[in-house]
C-alpha cells in the first residue's frame, strides 16, 4: 500500500505449483484480473535460482533471476537483456541487496535491516513484490498458509 493506503501490489500464490509460483497484480487484485508478472523456484529439487517473469503490451516476457543468497541478505537482482542468451554477459543488474551494518561498531544489524540498491528507472515497488515471495519461498516467514500478500510501499 502506499502511504495513503491503497494497494500498489498484490500478491498471490499459485495453486497447485511444484514450482512455489507467486502471481503479481497491480493495486488489489480483481476478479477475471491478468497478472502483471509472476515468481517461481526454477527447480523442485536440490539447488535453485528464483525466476521472476514480467508480463507486458511491449515485450510479452521479461525475465529477472535472482543470484546470492537472500536469506543471507546478499545478493544481487539481474534483469536478462535477450530471451535466448542466458549467458552472465546478457545480464543487467537492476538491483542489490546487502546486509547493513552499524557504522560505530561495525557490527552486522539483524536480518530485516538490509541495504536495498536499485538503478534508476527501476520499479521499487515490483523489487520489493520479488522480496516478499523470497520470505514466503526461502525464509518462511510469514504466516503458514497464507495465500495472498499485500505490502505497503514508501518514497
């Protein structure tokens, strides 16, 4: 929500999904509404990367992946410049993560007090969509069960 209380986001899981996938839509969402861009695990199964795909008019696909460690609060957002070159040089970053640290005593603050890094043009309130499903993906933190998640969102 913004800071007048309207929903800038929304999101929703995707049941059934082997693939933990989360579907985003803008302000609160709507019966019969279209996503606006959807969130996945790439794999069931041992290692995984977190895949975000954005649906547009312009481009139909856009495809963000997640590298680091999240719950480490150390990582970094890419966005894929081309749909088929997947290769580290096709890859843009949009956005850092990184754990913030007390500049007295250089010590590491807790796990909810992160440093977060966009370039500019970037949506602020789409990254911060990305990390809320990281929590529900790989931190489990938010209620068991819960199906939809809305989140307030400040300049």
């Amino acid at each position: 929500m913004d800071s007048a209380g309207i929903s800038l986001v929304t999101l929703h899981r995707k049941k059934p999904s082997l693939h933990q996938r989360w579907e985003g839509f803008v302000g609160e969402k709507k019966e019969g509404q279209e996503p606006i861009f959807s969130i996945h695990k790439s794999s069931i199964i041992g290692q995984y990367d977190i895949v975000a795909q954005v649906y547009n008019s312009t481009d139909p696909v856009q495809e963000f992946n997640i590298q680091g460690s999240y719950l480490q609060r150390n990582c970094t957002i890419l966005y894929n410049l081309t749909k088929t070159d997947q290769s580290e040089e096709a890859k843009v970053v949009v956005a850092e993560i990184k754990r913030k640290m007390d500049p007295d005593t250089n010590v590491v603050l807790g796990k909810y007090v992160f440093l977060l890094c966009l370039k500019a043009g970037i949506d602020g309130a789409f990254i911060v969509a990305l990390l809320l499903v990281l929590d529900q993906v790989e931190g489990h933190d938010f209620k068991e069960g819960s199906d939809t998640v809305n989140f307030m969102y400040g300049h």
